[in-house]
C-alpha cells in the first residue's frame, strides 16, 4: 500500500481589498437610476403622467405591479 501524506491546511480566506467611493460612485449612480427608473415604469407608468401612449407598458409590468402592491384597475 502506498503512505498518505499528512493533510496540508489550505487557506481559503482572502484579503479583502477596499473600494474607494470613487470608484464606487458611478455603479451606484447607475443602479439608482435604474431603480428609480424601473419604480417609475412598474408604478405610474399610466394616466397623465405616461410617456408612452397606451397600455403596452401597464400589460408588460402588470403582474409585477400586483406583486409589489401597486393598483392598477
């Protein structure tokens, strides 16, 4: 039979490396434009304030809007 070596530890455990809020800020700009943007489409995308003519947009996120509470009949 052969002889096992004895188990070596392994650390798997990194160094975390900060992130500069420079380097931050424009992803966050990003996903709060986007959230913001996604709120407006799922919530008031109808009535007067509608950019788009129709109900195409309220039949795309209609369940959605159900989902997170929104009327919308």
């Amino acid at each position: 039979m052969s002889q096992l070596s004895p188990a070596r530890s392994v650390d798997l455990v990194g160094v975390a490396t900060p992130i500069s809020v420079r380097e931050l800020a424009p992803w966050a700009l990003f996903v709060a434009l986007f959230a913001v943007l996604a709120l407006y489409f799922v919530g008031a995308e109808q009535g007067a304030t509608s950019l788009l003519a129709g109900d195409t947009v309220h039949e795309w996120v209609h369940d959605g809007r159900h989902l997170l509470g929104f009327p919308c009949h």
